[in-house]
C-alpha cells in the first residue's frame, strides 16, 4: 500500500542501522477526522545530553506517502516519566518540530529528523522523572497517551485516564498565572459565579507571585495547580496564557503564542471535553480560532472575549455620560479589538418618513462618535479584563441568555467567507453560543469587518498550526 516502496524500506534501513534498538511493525492508526490506515512504525530510544546522559523513548509513524509527506511523532514515555510540554512537545507527547514543518523530500530524510530531534531535545530537555507517588497517578494516564500513539483516539475514555472527578457542579479552569490569569480568578471568585475556580500555572518551578499569594491567603474555592488533570470536568476553561519569548516581528510572537497553545488545548479539551473555551490570550481574534482548530470544538463552544468589555462601556458612557439611554440598549463595538473596532446596532426606531430617519440616523452617530472619543481614553487593565471575562463567564454557567460582543466564527456574516474571528453580538448561554444577533445594515461597518476579516486572515495563512 505504500507508494513509493522501495524509497521507504532503503530509509528504513538507514534507520537501522544508526539506531540498531529501533523495532519496525505494522499496526493501525487513526487520525482525529476517525479515519484509520495500517501503517509502518517504529520505536525506540534516541540518546540525548542534558547534563547527564539519557535515551528519549519515541514512537514514529511513517505515513504512506513516505518519503514525501514526514512522519507522524510521539515520545513514548514510561510510568515513571513524565511529559515536559513545551515548544516542541504538547501534553499528549505529540512531537513538533521545524523539520516537520518544512519537510521536502529529499533533502528531508528520516535520519535527519532524528538528528534534529536530538538537538531539540538537548536544548529543552521533554520528560522529567516521576516521584513515586506521581507515577502512579500518571500510570493510568499513560494508558491514554498509548491509546493515542498507537492509533486509538477514543476521547470517551477520560475516565479511565486518571481524571479527577470532584463533583462540582459548576467549576471554571483559568489557564495561565500572570497578572490577567490573577485577575481573572478574583473577579470570577469575588462575582461568586462558580462553585470552584482552578488556576493552572503553567510556569516553570514551585509556584510563585500571585499564585503563590492565592495559596497563601487561601481564597475561598480557589485551588492552584501545575497537574491538566485538576481543570479536569470545567464547565468554562478561560485561556490567559501569552508567550513571552525574544521573538522579533509580530508575526514571530503569534507562532509563539501558537507553539505554547498547541501543548495546551489538547490537554484541557481531554480533560474537559464539554467545556467552552474562552480566550483572552493576545490577539484575541487569531488566538481564538487556534483554539478552535486545535480543539476540534464546535465552533459554538470557542469564543474570544473580544469586545465585551468595550461594549459594556459605550453602553454604560451612552446611558450615564451622553444621556442617550434609548441608543444604548441597541449599541455595540464589534469587529477587531484594538484600533479597528466600530460602533454598530442590531435594531432602529422605525421612523414615519425618510426625511426624520435620516436626522435621526446622523443624531445616533454623533452621539455614538463622542462616546467613542471617550472610550479611546480606557485602557484595558487586567482587572478590567478579568471583570469582563467573569461577566461571560457568568452568563455561560448560568445560561442566562444574554447578548455579548464575543469572538465568534464571522463566516457568512458580512459576506466574510473565510474562518476569521470577528466581535458580533452573540445570545450566550450553557452551550456558548446560542445564537449571533442580526446587525442593522451599514455599508460602511460591513466594509470594515470585512477589511478585518481580510488582514486577519492574511496573517493566519502565515502560521504554523
């Protein structure tokens, strides 16, 4: 079944050679789409310096293509190992590396591959021993991991992967320890919304600042943890997470932020499969639809927290500081956060004669351009963030039903017909998004989600997913 046979047994021999411990066998793998396909694979240990000596355990699935298309990669870690995710590897021990990315045959060869596996690894070292008491908890999570690197993708065994199962009825997972993540967890703890809030910090060492002071002074219901497993059954996992590399061009920050999300949103859609995903990470836009595509979540169940709190705002300066309670039921902020957000409404007054809604239409955009000059002076603190975020969160957990100005999928609204997140107003509830509110039609606000649209997705055909 392999196209190119006799290309792929000579690298195989190549292979053997080099790594005489490596073993060849023939077994099925499936891919998430549920598709499967026997394939040749092979595994066994690379050595690797890290101060001390140590042989990496990896597992390596030749596709049938080969050599024309790169292996799929996974290390292979014992009961006593643990997966040290990072820039090359995610929680499931899926191997990512340049050499993948760029692959060409043939000057991409396997041996090549295993060489810059090597080096990779040198340089961030991807498993870490155990204790023996967190050995045996990640036993059972390890049958998991070897489901997965053995072609069997069947998420409904998170039960038995040693997940924590703590009986809260309502409880939110923040991603991320920094000064959003901090603040995320008070307004969420202090709004009372959730019966238990998790706070993953994913920093490297014993747990530090305001995670560390969360441990101290003992918030009610607040757990702090390094373990995926604790976010383990959320209802809402709410991602804070930036990357905080030397990355030089801002093309180069968002892959960052991409390489840290791709060893993280696997791990937390395993744990908590039925969850909504709710993202704060910068841009919030490209960030949202990563998660989207990493997860393989049902696009109502990604949002971005995008324009809500700007919308709270002109809402809150048209009512108290313009007067203009009647504009503000049906105002929003949309499109793209940052300098290109525009004012919009999803009803107006039916007026007797085109003469009155012409001067009420210029009344209504004075109105909203003044309110708009004002809020160009708010920034977005932290704190101011971590409220907006436990006001969406609130309306999720507790299917309120409200309208919100989220990042959601704008395919097919505006004539946007490419897989961009843009801030629409959105009915959210228990399952996300329930339902986008229909924008009043407005040829210039239609022509610049569409801009957005277009930029924004320009830059997503540039990234590495």
């Amino acid at each position: 079944q392999y196209k190119f046979r006799d290309l792929t047994i000579e690298e195989l021999k190549d292979v053997s050679k080099t790594y005489p411990n490596f073993t060849f066998s023939m077994n099925t793998y499936t891919f998430k789409d549920g598709s499967q396909k026997d394939l040749l694979n092979f595994s066994g240990t690379v050595p690797v310096k890290y101060g001390n000596s140590y042989n990496i355990p990896i597992h390596l699935w030749i596709l049938d293509s080969h050599p024309f298309a790169p292996p799929i990669c996974f290390l292979k870690p014992t009961a006593n190992m643990g997966i040290a995710v990072g820039k090359h590897v995610d929680a499931r021990g899926r191997i990512y590396l340049p050499y993948l990315q760029n692959w060409s045959h043939p000057k991409s060869t396997l041996i090549g591959l295993i060489k810059e596996m090597i080096a990779k690894f040198e340089e961030e070292l991807p498993l870490y021993s155990l204790s023996s008491s967190d050995a045996a908890r990640q036993s059972e999570l390890l049958s998991y991991i070897a489901k997965i690197t053995e072609g069997e993708t069947d998420m409904k065994s998170r039960n038995k992967a040693g997940v924590r199962n703590e009986g809260c009825f309502n409880k939110i997972t923040v991603v991320g320890a920094g000064d959003l993540g901090i603040a995320c967890v008070l307004a969420v703890a202090a709004k009372d919304v959730a019966d238990k809030v998790v706070l993953l910090d994913l920093s490297e060492g014993a747990a530090k600042g305001g995670s560390m002071d969360l441990e101290i002074f003992a918030v009610p219901n607040v757990e702090v943890s390094k373990d995926f497993s604790a976010s383990a059954d959320s209802k809402v996992v709410v991602l804070t997470v930036n990357s905080l590399g030397n990355a030089q061009t801002y093309l180069d920050v968002i892959q960052s932020n991409v390489d840290l999300f791709r060893g993280i949103i696997p791990a937390i859609s395993h744990y908590s499969q039925n969850a909504v995903l709710l993202v704060a990470s910068h841009p919030v836009e490209v960030m949202t639809f990563v998660s989207w595509k990493l997860s393989s979540f049902p696009k109502s169940r990604v949002i971005g927290v995008g324009a809500n709190l700007d919308s709270e705002r002109f809402q809150y300066i048209l009512t108290n500081l313009l007067k203009a309670e009647v504009l503000a039921k049906d105002a929003w902020v949309i499109g793209e956060q940052g300098e290109d957000k525009v004012p919009s409404w999803t009803s107006c007054n039916v007026v007797a004669n085109r003469t009155e809604a012409m001067a009420a239409r210029n009344t209504r955009e004075k109105v909203a351009n003044r309110a708009m000059e004002v809020l160009k002076g708010k920034g977005q603190r932290s704190w101011s963030v971590g409220l907006s975020v436990a006001d969406l969160a609130d309306s999720i957990l507790k299917d309120k039903r409200k309208v919100h100005s989220v990042s959601t999928l704008a395919k097919g609204c505006c004539n946007i017909n490419s897989e961009v997140f843009l801030s629409l107003p959105c009915i959210l509830g228990a399952s996300g998004v329930i339902e986008m509110v229909r924008l009043e039609e407005d040829p210039l606000v239609q022509e610049k989600l569409q801009s957005s649209a277009g930029s924004i997705h320009d830059l997503q055909q540039q990234l590495k997913l």
